[in-house]
C-alpha cells in the first residue's frame, strides 16, 4: 500500500519542487523595473538649476509653443525603421575583411555619408538586450532599460503605460503618422493623427508590410498633416528568420529598400529649399536591432546588438563638431572616398530626439544627449578647424555652450528619476549607489554654476578663456550620465547569483527526490543501484547515465546551446553504437540496431537544414540531393516526392494504428471508437494538403473542398476523442489490463498526433513516422538481453539507456520540426503555438512511454500483474522527468504531462488475479 502511493503522488511531488525551483530561479534571472506613472511637463524645467533665455511654457497652456526645455532644431522628422537592420548592411564592405553578398547593397546611404559628411552621417548604434523588436520599440521611445521579464510579451505587445517620445509628441501637439509594423499601434494605440498597421506575425510574408509602407510612404511626403512621420519595414527580418542573412530574398531585400530610400530622400531635397516643406526636416533611417547570420535575434550577441542609424539633415551646417565630441572611424570605401561611421547607443535616442524637437525628455529615460546626432540638427562649429576666424568664434562658443545646458536638462532629468525611483519602488538601488549618484550630481551642477557665471563674465570677452570650462562642464555631465546609465544595467540586466544558485539548488534536489521515491516503491527489491550481474549490463547502465550527465553539462556552455540539436543527435548516436555493439555480440536485432543509426543519420541532416536556414538557397541543398539519391535538384520527381510522399506516409500511419487497434482489441469499445476519429482526421488532412498541392491536377481535382475549415475539424476530432477517453477512463473497467493499456496508449497518440501532424505542415507525417519507427527500434533493442536487469540485486526492471533514447530521439525531433504560423492571435493560438512546439518533443514523448514499460508485453515475456507494471511505469517516470531539455516551461509541461499520464494509464487497471477470479479461471 506504501509504494502505490508514492507511485500515485510523487510525480505530483516532483511537479510542486520544480515549480518552485524555477520561480527562486527566475525571480535572480528575470530580473524586473517597476513603471512609474509620472511624465515630464514643459512647466517641470523651472525647478531645474538649468538657465534658458526662453521663456518655458506647459504644453496645455500653449500646445505650439516655440520651445519647451530646449530650442527646437528640426520642424519635421522622418523616421524609417528597417526592422533587423545590421549594422553591415549599412556599413562599406572596407569596413570588414571578407566582403559578403548583403554588403554595399544600401548604397544611397553609404554615397550620401561620404559626399555630405557634415549633414550625413551613419552611426553603429548598441542596443540593449532583449533584442526582439517589441523590447527595442520600448527602450527607443522611453529611453529606458528594457529586462528580461518583458521578453514574454513579444506575442502581444501592451500599451506603453510609462513616459516616452511618443506621449510626449501628441502631448506637445505635435502630429503623428505611423505605417508598417502594427507593433506600434498595440504600444501606441491612440497616439497617431493617422495609422496604417499591418500584421507582423507571419514570418513567411516578406512584403505585405512593406509593400503598405511603400504605398503610403512616399505620398505622406508630399503633406503637411504631420510633423513626424514612422514607416516600419519588416521585410530584412522575415527574410532572415526564414532564409538567413546569405540568402538570395535578403539580397533582393536589401536593393528594394535602396531603391526606396533613393525616392525618399529625391522627394525630400526637392522640397528643401528656403520656403520649402522640408527645409527644416531631419531624415533618420534606422534599425531596432540586428540579426545573426542564421537570421536569429532576441540574446545579446554582438550582432544581434549591434544595428545603425543614418542621419540627414537637410539644412547644411558649416562644419564638423569638437574633435573631442567625435566618435567616428574613417576607412576609404571601395571608390576611394573616405567614409566614417560613428558610436552610439541605443539608450541615447529617445532624449536626443526630444531635445531636437524642443519637447520634454521622458520621465524614465536614462539616455545622454548624443552629441553627433544632435549636432545635424542643432548646428556644428569645429573647434580645431583651420581657417576659422574670429568671427566664427562667437558660433562655437554658442553651440558648446547651448549643448551643455542640454546636458545639465539632461542631467537634472535623469537624477530627479533615479530618486523618485528609489523612493517609488520595492526594486531600488542601494544607499551607497544613491550616494555615488548623488556625489556625481553635486560635482556636475557645482560646475555648471561655475560655468554660468563665466558665461556672463566673458560675454563680451575672448572666447578662448570660456571655451576650457565649458568643455570641462560638458565631461562633467556625461561622466555622471554614463555613470547612472552603467549602474542601471548592473540593476536591471544583471543577474542575482544568490537567488539562481537556490533555485539550481532546489532543482538537484528534485533528483535525489526522484531517487528516493524509485528506492521507496522497489524496497521490497533491496540493492539500489543496478550495477550487479553481468558486465555487459552494467555497461549499457553506465552508458546510460554517462550520456545523461554529458547532455546536462552541455548546458553550461553556450556553444554546446547554440548547438543543442547537433548535440543530441551525437549523443543518440552514441547510445546507437552501444546497441549495435551489444547487437553484434548477441548477433541479433541487427536490422533495428542499424535501422535507429540510418534514422538518426537523416534527422542529423534535418537538423542541418533546419539550423542553417541560408542553407535552402546555397550550395548544400543543391549539392545533397545529387550525391544522396542521383537525381538532379530541379527534376520533376523532387516535387512530385514533396507532394505525394507526406500523404503516402499520412495512409501509413493509418494502415499501423489500423493494425494494432486489430492486434490489441477482441471487441470494439470506447478506445477502439475513438481510434476511428484519428483514421477521420488523417484523411481529411490528406485532403487538405491535396488541395494546397502545387501539382496543378492535384489541386485541380480538389478544388471547392472547404480546406479553411478541415484544420478546425481536426482540432475538434481531437478534443472529442481526449474528451471520450476521458469518459471512458471514469467509467469503464478493463478485463486485460495488458492490452488495455496497449489500446489506451495507441488511442491517446492517435488523439494527439492528428492535431500535431497538422500544425506541423506537410513534413508533421514524416516527422511522426519517423518518431514511430525510432520507438520501434528503441523498444526491440531496448530488449536485446533476455535478463536486462537482475530483478532479484537490482532496482530498475528494465534498461534506462531506452529511456535515454527516447528523451534524446525527442530532442531531435524538436529540432528537425519548423514551428511556423501563417497568422497568430494570442488568445485562440497560444494553445495550437505550444502543441506546435512541444508536440513531438515532449506531448506525444512522454504520453508514448508506457510502451517502454509494456516493451516485454510485444516480446512475449510475462510478468507479476499490475503491480508489477505500475513499478515499471513509475521507474520510467522518474527517469524521463528530470531530463533539462527544454526551458523552465517544458519542464513544468513535463511534469504535467506526466502527471497527467499518470493518473491516466494506472486508473481502474484489473491485476491478474482478479482477471482470473472474475473470469472463474
């Protein structure tokens, strides 16, 4: 009675500790910045020490007031996003070693920066990671720190409830458009005089959103209903995330939003004339982050980091600014024109900006005033320019110095948030931080005194003697902005190391908990650890556990993560050459034995494909259909296997659940019934793949047949037979619970597959045929020995390299599945995203691994009843549990899983001998 209840209650044991380990865990990780709901006022500069011969005025008293807490510099902006922009798609191809196809593409800006370096410039600007696109658009317009606990709303992106840019344009009655990503409109939902949003989720399209862009882009510029304009493309981060950087659609890509640019900018110098609609505009095309070369971004590599910023301004300013505020890099391009690129961070945006339009800077942002892209639109007067009269002096002195009372706004600004964020919020900083900050002020806005006072001395004296303060005054104010913004980061994208190592802590634990509960339920066994018997036992168990540690310190190494599919199929094919060896020396099952290597030899090149997306367009997918079968790529029989090959191996799923619902029923029953539904949702799949073929008769003979609704009857199908089976499992009592058992595992993967298969697209059937034929062989070869564990000496009743297969075989299948969506709601997707993505890693997996406990059933081995049975079963949960595949989510998916299975397959069994007393044998 003892062990049948740990077997009942301890995988819900194991469930309750990981939640709890990965919540200690996240609470270290995901660390979080609490949203202040204050927002900055034009009438808030009067408590500043910063001195303006402006008059200040609140936006509500007078929305068009000239200037605000600094001069506007620019009437109009032009902002062009160019959604996972590197930053060598903008930058020469001298800049880098090896010159690659998606570089010098963008030429129109890369001509512009080296023919008007005074009024052109590219920048390389740093984000700040996460870099999905919903993170960036928040840190570009608050001017704050994104962290990592916002990487869960990419999927449905809230309103912005904090202070930024954009708030502050309409509140300061400037007039917003925005076209392109709809990600703006969820973050800004009622800020634009106009909009024109297009869905962002369908990675597969590369033009919808850009083809709207371009149909509104270049006539809003001929109108005057607006002082910014946004236009969002997102065509370079589509073609990435489905192609790769070195593709052909990147490239393409990359020459139609040249093409565009060039008619942009055409459209605003012939209007930039005196008296000219855009004689005061500022053009600024940008990324919101980069990409790997695998098209991939979200971490904080370098090129995922790493984007640009190119700014025009359209008024010509005479010269350079101070060499010691310059941050560009100059190498000569590929004509021989000198081009350079220069430095800034993504964090500097937001306050730049506003401090060019003359509106309040947001509340939250901890950005500085960048001194290059500030200087396009403000004016520049070299310092150390030759030529330079006296006469020009007064112009220097008057930009330094305007500058560094943009930087004491700025300064004052950023301080007056760190201590309303402190005194607001549970997740402040420290005492001794507060003090550092506050020190740091102290000696800037003492300078800044200093400064004033000078000014006034020697207005009417030698510039020279005023130039040395100022430029101290400026070093004085971004030491203390640079220092607030690098202690943020500390506070807000560094990890608790205390917090993690508790939660890493409580996750061990789980193991030994495992261990514990394994020994309890076997304690009539005696020897705990199965190391006994024969040496080549002892072998396989080893190897079992040896292959195990290796996957879990894989994890250690970021590498060996970048690479995780590539990772497990070594190790499955590992575990293969230990069967074959065993197949070998047995000389038996050496079909299966080489069977499971040919299997993982072609999920090896799956996983290849897969993982290098600029593969589809490169020499490998050219080259491999060659060498592996002779036929040439581009010959008919290559589409006609594409088409008709997944259907083919849809009728034989079919045709082995048809055969073993026959082998495992002598009557028909609930199990059997809901059996029938899965035969109903593979052909009605066959026939929506049949009427989306790009065989023309195919299609042709289909045609008329609702394909739009076939995806939703099998969803349905699904969840009436889960919901069948359910019924059954209360109310029906099984005479043999061998085979009652076979029948409920066959009838729940059929339940499931159906909707996997579809959600998978066209390669779901290969992908579930080739999970079946993997289990296949890993149950026969898991039963090479006749005795695979000494049940008298050891623990375990059967032999956990096969669930170690099993895990690792998941994890493959993981990777050799795409995980696309042609649209995505949150709501009524989430659920259809989640089976997509663990369906055959992790639901079908675990719900198949009573077949490992029933493998001696197939054989023809007996054992002691149910009992017997439920040990096994509790064995292979335990091991399969703790097996850190996925992340904290699939690892609670895991264990509801089994937990749910659990309750399932052990629910109203009938053990032998009460077979036998009820049936009078």
């Amino acid at each position: 009675m003892e062990g049948r209840w740990w077997r009942r209650w301890y995988p819900w044991v194991i469930l309750v500790v990981h939640v709890l380990a990965i919540l200690i865990f996240t609470r270290g990780f995901l660390l979080t910045r609490t949203d202040l709901p204050f927002y900055s006022h034009c009438s808030d500069i009067s408590q500043s020490p910063c001195s303006f011969s402006e008059n200040c005025r609140d936006a509500n008293d007078t929305a068009s007031a000239a200037s605000c807490w600094t001069k506007p510099a620019a009437d109009r902006l032009v902002i062009i996003v160019l959604d996972a922009l590197r930053i060598d798609f903008v930058a020469p191809s001298s800049f880098y070693q090896e010159k690659k196809p998606w570089m010098d593409r963008l030429t129109v800006l890369q001509n512009l920066a080296s023919t008007r370096r005074s009024s052109a410039k590219i920048f390389k600007a740093i984000a700040d990671p996460p870099t999905t696109s919903l993170q960036r658009l928040k840190g570009l317009t608050t001017g704050g720190l994104p962290t990592f606990i916002d990487v869960g709303n990419s999927f449905g992106a809230p309103a912005i409830v904090e202070d930024n840019l954009i708030h502050q344009l309409v509140q300061n009655g400037k007039r917003v458009v925005m076209m392109g990503d709809d990600t703006w409109t969820q973050l800004f939902p009622n800020h634009f005089n106009k909009s024109y949003p297009y869905p962002s989720f369908n990675v597969k399209d590369l033009h919808t959103v850009d083809n709207g862009c371009i149909e509104h882009l270049l006539p809003s510029l001929y109108e005057e209903d607006w002082d910014v304009l946004i236009a969002h493309f997102l065509g370079v981060d589509h073609a990435g995330h489905i192609f790769g950087v070195d593709s052909v659609p990147m490239v393409e890509k990359l020459d139609q939003y040249n093409r565009v640019l060039q008619h942009v900018i055409e459209v605003l110098e012939s209007q930039s004339g005196p008296g000219g609609l855009h004689e005061n505009t500022l053009l600024l095309v940008m990324g919101d982050h980069g990409q790997t070369l695998n098209g991939d971004h979200g971490g904080g590599g370098a090129e995922e980091v790493e984007t640009s910023i190119f700014a025009m301004s359209f008024k010509e300013p005479p010269l350079s600014i101070p060499s010691g505020l310059d941050t560009s890099f100059c190498k000569v391009d590929s004509d021989g024109k000198e081009i350079c690129i220069s430095n800034m961070e993504q964090l500097d945006f937001a306050v730049t900006v506003s401090a060019l339009l003359g509106i309040p800077f947001p509340f939250g942002s901890i950005g500085r005033v960048n001194a290059e892209l500030y200087a396009l639109g403000a004016g520049t007067w070299n310092l150390e320019g030759t030529g330079m009269g006296n006469r020009d002096a007064p112009k220097l002195e008057h930009w330094l110095l305007n500058y560094a009372k943009v930087l004491c706004i700025n300064s004052w600004q950023v301080k007056r948030y760190i201590d309303v964020y402190s005194a607001s919020s549970v997740i402040g900083f420290s005492f001794e931080d507060l003090l550092h900050v506050s020190d740091k002020y102290f000696q800037a806005e003492e300078s800044w005194k200093h400064t004033t006072k000078n000014s006034l001395l020697h207005r009417e004296g030698s510039y020279h003697s005023m130039l040395p303060s100022v430029t101290r005054q400026i070093d004085a104010f971004v030491n203390f902005l640079s220092y607030v913004s690098e202690l943020a980061r500390s506070k807000w994208t560094e990890f608790n190391l205390k917090m993690m190592g508790i939660g890493i802590g409580t996750m061990l634990l789980s193991i030994f908990i495992i261990l514990f509960a394994i020994r309890r339920v076997n304690r009539p066994h005696g020897t705990f650890l199965p190391f006994g018997g024969d040496s080549g036992i002892s072998f396989e168990v080893m190897s079992a556990f040896l292959v195990v540690a290796i996957r879990a310190c894989s994890f250690l190494s970021n590498s060996y993560i970048l690479e995780e599919g590539k990772v497990a199929s070594f190790l499955l094919a590992t575990t293969g050459i230990i069967n074959l060896r065993h197949a070998v020396m047995k000389r038996k099952m050496l079909f299966e034995a080489t069977s499971f290597l040919l299997l993982i030899f072609i999920l090896r090149l799956t996983i290849e494909v897969g993982m290098s997306k600029q593969a589809a367009t490169s020499l490998f997918m050219n080259a491999s259909s060659s060498w592996m079968t002779g036929i040439a790529p581009g010959h008919p029989v290559w589409r006609l296997m594409t088409e008709i090959g997944p259907i083919l191996a849809l009728f034989l799923l079919g045709y082995l659940l048809y055969r073993t619902t026959i082998a495992c029923s002598s009557s028909w029953g609930i199990w059997e019934f809901s059996t029938m539904g899965t035969f109903s949702s593979f052909l009605l799949i066959a026939v929506h793949w049949g009427s989306e073929s790009n065989l023309q008769q195919l299609a042709i003979l289909l045609q008329g047949i609702g394909k739009g609704y076939i995806p939703i009857i099998v969803y349905a199908t699904g969840l009436g037979q889960l919901l069948l089976m359910t019924f059954g499992q209360l109310f029906s009592e099984a005479i043999d619970y061998k085979r009652s058992l076979v029948m409920k595992t066959v009838a729940v993967l059929g339940a499931c597959s159906s909707t996997i298969i579809i959600l998978s697209g066209k390669q779901g059937s290969l992908i579930a045929l080739a999970l079946i034929i993997g289990g296949y062989c890993i149950i026969r070869l898991g039963n090479i020995e006749d005795d695979v564990v000494d049940r008298a000496n050891g623990i375990l009743t059967f032999n956990p390299l096969a669930v170690t297969q099993w895990n690792l075989l998941a994890v493959c299948l993981f990777f050799a599945t795409g995980h696309w969506f042609d649209e995505f709601v949150l709501v009524r997707q989430a659920l259809l995203l989640t089976i997509d993505t663990f369906g055959f890693s992790l639901i079908l997996p675990v719900l198949g691994l009573p077949l490992l406990a029933l493998s001696q059933y197939f054989i023809g081995r007996t054992d002691n009843g149910k009992d017997s049975f439920l040990k096994q079963m509790s064995q292979v949960w335990g091991l399969f549990a703790p097996k850190f595949v996925f992340d904290a989510v699939g690892l609670v998916l895991t264990d509801v899983c089994i937990c749910l299975a659990s309750l399932f397959y052990s629910g109203r069994l009938v053990d032998a001998t009460q077979q036998n007393q009820m049936t009078g044998k």
